[in-house]
C-alpha cells in the first residue's frame, strides 16, 4: 500500500459528530442526552465495529499478513466492516460464519467486496475460542492474521479507546454504550474522565458474565452493566422495541439499530422515566451504528 492509500485509509475513522436528543421527558426529569453519532462515520459502513478494526488492520500490514481470517454470525456487523476494509486497502479476508449457508445482504456485500465466506456449523462455531480450533484456522490459513469475533482483543479495545477523541468530556456526567462483548466498553472506559459513570448496555440475555470480563480489562470501577434491556436475547426483539424505534426515527431523523442501539435508547428512556437518573445528568450515549444489519428486519 502507498502512502496516499494510507491516509485515504486512515480517513475512514473521521471524526463524528454529536447530536442533542430534545425531549419533553428529559427537560422534566433534567437530564440532557447527546448522542455521538459514529453511524455517520462512512456512507458504507459505521460504527464501534471500525475502531476495533483500526489497530488489528495496521498489525496485520506491519507483519505483512497474507490476509485476515475472522468469525461471525450471518448479519456480523464485524465481517461486515472488515470485508470493506480489506477490499479498501487490498488485504484479502475471509470470515469463518456461523450456521448453515444462507444468502443474505450482509453477506452479499461481504462477498461483493471480496471476502472469502466459508459457513460452518454451530457446533464447530461454539469452540471458535479453544486453542485446538484456532491451531486448524491458522493451519488452514497460513500467514493470516486472526481476529477473534467482533474485533474483541487488545488491540480492539486499543482502538475503541479512541472513540472520545476530540470530544469536550468534562461536562458529562454519564457515558452510555450498547455491550455485546464489552470490548467497546473497555477502550471508552480508559478514554472516560474518573468522574464519569460509564453505563454498558447488555445487548443478550444471561450478561453477568461480562462483569468478569470488563473487569479483567481495566481497574476502574466507575461503571456498571445493565442486564435487562436485551428484549429477549442477541438479535431478538419485541413488538415494543421495533416501535420504540419507528416512533424515534420518526420524531428525530435518527435510525437505531435493532440488535444494539435501539435496546439502549429504549433502556434510556425507562430509566429517566422512572426516575433513575439524578437531576442535573448529561449524556453521552454512542451511537455504535450497525444499521446494515436492519435490512435483517425489512
Ligand atoms: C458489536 C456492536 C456493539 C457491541 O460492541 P462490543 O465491543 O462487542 O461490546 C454495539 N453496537 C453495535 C452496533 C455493534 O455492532
């Protein structure tokens, strides 16, 4: 890659902006919400799942990987991002995808864009973390880089450090993020002011696990999990969650995503109704993006 691709590269984690949600709800409880809108980052691809990428793409080119191999399911916001990436900065990938073989628009474009599909069973998938499957992939990959599910190792926690880049944090009293592995959470919890309270958002069901897991990451304590906005479970949803969403896009332009965002958002809500949030609060929730995978739902 020349230094003009580099750059070009580079410039896919630009800056996003910030959007103040106005509510009726809010002003009564006194409680502001800004939301920083990383599903603007790119017209193709957005989101948490880029800055997790950023630090495992630069290793892979420093050690002149042949290609990167990496797992996910068949809507992965991940594989998603990581195809577009390869495809940008001439890396081969290929994604190692939970299930049984199915044609979808997430893997449409993962394909489109170059990315080597191979489907394997869920039973094969469960083990993705043992060493012995991890042994075969590299095997069966030689010289390939091989990033866990949804970027969640050091360097993609390195990476979601610098979300808050650029960002006037001191007035903030919370920061809020929806969780899937807890990756993100780790990198905005280093980049977070001690003051702040980080609030995770658990996107599955049975989360207590991820307390564990945050807290073999990072020493700090100012921040909690909370284990009851999943709506049923990773990738399920209710009636009530898809109108949530509906009723929020079309009072203030913003589309959430059904996997993660909207569960958060909805999650928000409750809590300042009901009281949850001290008076004089403000807000930083982010947008983690992963629109693509809505077009699971139309
Ligand atoms: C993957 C993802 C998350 C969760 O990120 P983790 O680092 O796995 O906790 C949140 N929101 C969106 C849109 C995602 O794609």
């Amino acid at each position: 890659m020349n230094a003009t691709d580099f750059s070009g590269f580079l410039s896919l984690w630009s800056q996003p902006g910030l959007t103040t949600i106005r509510e009726e709800l809010f002003d009564r409880h006194d409680v502001q919400v800004d939301l920083l809108r990383l599903d603007q980052l790119h017209p193709q691809v957005s989101g948490n799942k880029w800055f997790k990428l950023k630090y495992n793409l630069m290793d892979a080119i420093r050690l002149s990987a042949a290609g990167i191999v990496s797992f996910g399911g068949a809507y992965s916001n991940h594989l998603h991002a990581l195809a577009y990436a390869g495809h940008r900065i001439g890396m081969p990938t290929t994604g190692i995808v939970r299930g049984e073989a199915v044609s979808n628009p997430t893997m449409d474009d993962c394909r489109r864009w170059g990315m080597h599909v191979h489907f394997v069973s869920r039973t094969a998938y469960r083990v993705r973390h043992t060493e012995m499957f991890l042994e075969q992939v590299q095997q069966q990959f030689p010289a390939y880089a091989v990033v866990p599910e949804g970027g969640n190792n050091a360097a993609g926690r390195r990476g979601s450090a610098e979300i808050l880049d650029g960002i006037e944090l001191s007035p903030y009293t919370h920061i809020g993020l929806s969780v899937g592995s807890g990756a993100t959470l780790c990198g905005v919890l280093e980049a977070g002011l001690t003051h702040q309270h980080v609030l995770g958002f658990a996107a599955l069901k049975q989360a207590a696990y991820l307390k564990d897991e945050i807290a073999a990451h990072s020493d700090k304590t100012n921040w909690s999990l909370i284990e009851d906005a999943h709506e049923g479970g990773f990738g399920k949803f209710t009636p009530a969650l898809l109108q949530f969403m509906h009723e929020f896009e079309t009072k203030h332009g913003i589309e959430l995503d059904v996997v993660y965002t909207a569960k958060m958002m909805k999650a928000v809500y409750g809590m300042i109704a009901g009281g949850q949030m001290p008076a004089g609060s403000r807000m930083l929730l982010i947008h983690t993006g992963g629109l693509q995978g809505n077009r699971s739902i139309r």
